[in-house]
C-alpha cells in the first residue's frame, strides 16, 4: 500500500473519530435535557455503531478483493 492511500484512510480514520465525539457530546445532551426524546437517542445510537463497525473493523475486507487493499 503506498504512503497517499495510508494517508488518506488515516484521515478518514480521525474525521470518524470526531463525528464520534461529537455525536457522544450530543448523546449525552439528549439524555440529561431531553428525556423524552429517546427516539432520537437510538437514532444516534445506532448511527455510531454503523460507523465503528463501517470504519475500525473493517468488515468491508470481508467482501473486497485482494487488489482493493
């Protein structure tokens, strides 16, 4: 794998990492201000989990070919 395509998915790596952050921030705002909004907490929820799975492990090499990474 050459340096560029390492960079680039480091930097996809760390733009994740802070839309975790700031979707934990905003989690956390809904439960302690808007306890009836949990619907909007699940949505929150599961758009995290989609993320960590999607990006930190890696299940798309389950499907990619060799040539891919």
């Amino acid at each position: 794998m050459d340096e560029k395509k390492k960079a680039q998915i480091y930097e996809k790596g760390i733009i994740v990492l802070i839309v975790l952050s700031v979707l934990t921030i905003g989690e956390l705002w809904f439960a302690l201000f808007g306890l009836t909004w949990w619907s909007i907490l699940i949505l929150v929820a599961l758009t995290k989990a989609f993320l960590v799975v999607r990006d930190y492990m890696h299940i798309g090499r389950l499907f990619a070919g060799e040539e891919e990474y």
